[in-house]
C-alpha cells in the first residue's frame, strides 16, 4: 500500500476524521457511483445505516450530518463549515433530501436515518448506504471509515486494503528498519527519501505548494481558534480558553513585563488548544493524522516558527515529509484510528509523528528521526479513546496539549543522543497494535468506559 504525505493531511472540517469527514467521503462516493451507472434520477428513496462505533458516538461526531451533506453532493475539504446546520435544519423541517444537491428526495430522519448498535466484520467504524426506487432497491454498498479521513468499500475491505494504491515508490518502505537501511544506502534524510517517494505521484512543486497550502489551512485554523470565545457546541458546555491564553500571553510579551519562563510551554498549549477547539467547534481545519488528533503537529510547527531565529519554506516541507515518513509506518503496521486501538493510535502516532518533522528540521540524523517518534508513541502507549458526551472535547482537547509538548521533550532528548534506543520504532508500533487488539471495545470511540462514564458520577 503506497501512502502520500497528502493521504495523511488533508483539509477538512471537524470534529473527527473518522466520523464526520470519513462518512462524508463515503456518502459523497456513493452519489459519485450512482452519477457513473446512470441511477441518480432512478432514486426516490436513500437509506442510512450507521454500525459500531459510528452508531455510538456518531451524533456527537456529526456523523448523521456528514454523511447528509455527502449525499448532497458535498465533499470535506470544500464544504462550507458554517452551511452544514443552516441546510440541516432545512431539511428536518421540510423532509427534503436534495440528492447531489438537484434531485429531491423524501427523508424522514427517524426512518431514514439508522443506528445499528453492532460491529460489522471489518472495522468498527461501518455504514451502509442504500438507494431506492420505483421497482426496490437499486444499488447498495458498505463503507469503512478506517480512520484519518481514509475510507474503503465492501469490496476494498473483502480483497485487502493493500490494493488501494499499488504505486511503485522507489524508496518503498514497511518498517523503520527497512527506512533507515535506505536512508543509508542512499546517504538521505528522512524527508530527501520521501520527496523523492512523492515525486511518484506530483512534480516537485506541486509537492510544495501543496504542502504549504496545508501550513496555511492550519494556520487559518489556529487564527479562527484566537479568535473565538464562548461555550462549544454539544451540551457538555465546555468554554473556550485559547483566546483568553492568547491574551494572556501577549500581555507577557510587552515591555517590561517579567514573563514566566514556562512561557514557550504555554505557546504551544495554546496552538494546540486553537485548533482543537476549532475542530470541536466543527470548523475548517486539517486532518493530522486525524482531527481528533489534529492539534499536535500544528502546535509543534507553531512552536520552531516562533522561537526559531531563521525560519525557510523548506522547514515546512521537511517537518511535514519527516513527520508522514513515521505516519505512514503507524497506518501501515498498526491504526491510527481511535475505534480500532484507542487513542494512542490517533494523539500517539501524531504525537511520534510531530516530534519526527521537529527532529528532522533541527537536523536530526534518521536514527534520531525514529528516536524521536518512538518517544513520542511509547509515551503513549495504552491511551484510551474515551470522549465524554461522544464529543471530541473532553479529553482530546488538553490531550493535544500535552502530546504537543511531548513530541518536544521527545525531539529533543532524541537529539541529544546518536539515535540508538533500547526499543526500537517497530517495536514500539508493533506494541501499539497489539495493545489496541487488547483493549476493550468500551475504550475504544464508544463512549462506554473510563472517563466517558466517570464524567456522568460527577
């Protein structure tokens, strides 16, 4: 399976890759399939069945919304974010459903709308779409979203996920062992090998331009998330604190004013706390491995951006092509999805993979590359996915706080040593696997153990 830097970040909107922009793509794919066999016009009716941990937490995720907009023909990355209620109320009121945003259908949510409380075969993050007409049902097809906005069908998920992209890299690679063994044979950095893996796919400047064209997405994100104050959605009334910390830490700055010297810290607490409110909040940001987990890479940037004295456009590509080397290995040998292993698949793996770019562009040697990240994700390891209320707001949001400063502490004790660790990167992910294989489904996106219940008792 080749895997792209731009298969691991992408634009979308909150508040979970898994469960909002996952079904979204998946709704707007069967709209797609239904274009290509000549159907659209043939539907009257569409049903929704959402399984697992999507009938579990999906309300809370939005994912009933997600995937009304995919059918109307919407696509994540460029939906309008503020749109998504205003359409959605539209149709509760008139039992509308406009197919492909041209055709109306009568939708009945209560009918129409399903939640299925059971695991289909593949992943647990399951939904069946189901398009009617006059003479019955006229095409069907299940779709997984496997986490990080990543979604196959019924018939990916029965031959192999392997067969979604056959690329041929010519740095191909499935391990850290087998990463670092080219990087030396070759005599490359971390980010030299997979630019040259990307060019496979795109020019190099369309590989850079499209990199910083996500640098920007998330520092639009981090701007947004200043910006905005009051109670986030969901009824836990969780308030927002990123923009009074903002202004809190610009009165340290001024002139005269003795500023802690936890400071930096702080910084990064509060890039990270920006877009993770953001994306609870529902709004444009990008997917890093995934949203729940989308605050960390981010904030770690923000943080070489503002305490680094020379700062370059190639510090941006490297730290992202440094940190998608390490996402790859975990989506490869393990999950970075919350309903398949927990959290220390989604803030885990983004918290290896920040501390990777960040050690890649302070000049780290690729054994300390992969020191670094095995940092990050042994620290990790174990980290239930338990949201409160199935939102991604309590804990995710600190959490992403927490593995922003990680992923530092990580990069550099990496970088103080010559990369040689006592447990190895592929070890590290191995574990997380099987950890997750291990844990029970009430800590895995399902609301149903450790803090998502201990909250009800308070």
């Amino acid at each position: 399976m080749a895997i792209s830097v731009f298969d691991l970040f992408k634009i979308g909107i909150g508040p979970s890759s898994s469960h909002t922009v996952g079904p979204m793509r998946a709704a707007a794919l069967f709209v797609q399939v239904l274009g290509e066999r000549g159907l659209l016009e043939q539907v009257r009716r569409v049903e929704v069945q959402l399984y697992g941990s999507l009938s579990a937490t999906g309300i809370g995720h939005g994912s009933d919304n997600a995937v009304i907009m995919g059918l109307m023909g919407e696509w994540p990355d460029a939906i309008d974010p503020a749109q998504i209620g205003v359409r959605i109320q539209a149709l509760r009121e008139t039992q509308t459903l406009l197919l492909n945003n041209r055709w109306p259908l009568p939708f009945v949510w209560a009918r129409d709308m399903r939640l299925i409380d059971e695991n289909l075969p593949f992943h647990p993050n399951a939904m069946t779409l189901v398009a009617e007409g006059e003479q019955g049902e006229l095409h069907r097809d299940t779709y997984y979203s496997i986490g990080g906005g990543f979604v196959v069908d019924e018939q990916q998920a029965r031959s192999g996920v392997a067969d979604l992209d056959r690329t041929v890299l010519p740095y191909d690679f499935s391990s850290a062992e087998e990463l670092l063994q080219l990087c030396e044979k070759h005599n490359l950095r971390v980010a030299q090998l997979m630019l040259a893996n990307e060019k496979t796919w795109r020019s190099e400047e369309q590989i850079r331009s499209g990199l910083m064209t996500l640098w920007r997405a998330m520092q639009d994100c981090v701007e947004q998330g200043l910006k905005h104050e009051g109670i986030l959605p969901g009824g836990l009334n969780v308030r927002r604190r990123a923009a009074r910390l903002h202004r809190s830490l610009q009165e340290l700055n001024k002139p005269n004013v003795i500023g802690s010297t936890l400071s930096a810290m702080e910084w990064v607490n509060l890039f990270a706390l920006a877009v993770n409110e953001e994306n609870a909040a529902g709004g444009r940001m990008v997917t890093a491995p995934t949203n729940g987990a989308a605050g960390i890479i981010p904030a770690v940037l923000h943080y070489f951006m503002k305490f680094s004295e020379v700062v370059t456009e190639a510090n941006v590509v490297d730290y992202f092509l440094g940190a998608a080397a390490v996402g790859i290995l975990c989506k490869k040998n393990a999950s970075i999805s919350g309903a398949e292993v927990g959290c220390q698949g989604e803030v885990g793996s983004a918290c290896a993979m920040a501390a990777a770019g960040l050690a890649e562009i302070l000049g780290a040697t690729p054994e300390q590359v992969c020191n670094a990240a095995e940092i990050g994700l042994e620290h990790n390891l174990g980290l239930t996915c338990d949201p409160v209320g199935g939102l991604v707001q309590v804990p995710c949001i600190e959490r992403n706080a927490i593995a922003a400063v990680k992923a530092i502490n990580a990069a550099q004790m990496a970088l103080r040593g010559d990369g040689q660790h006592f447990i190895s990167l592929d070890r590290v992910i191995r574990t997380m696997r099987d950890t997750g294989a291990d844990m029970h489904d009430k800590y895995k996106e399902t609301s149903r153990g450790g803090l998502a219940v201990s909250a009800v008792e308070c």
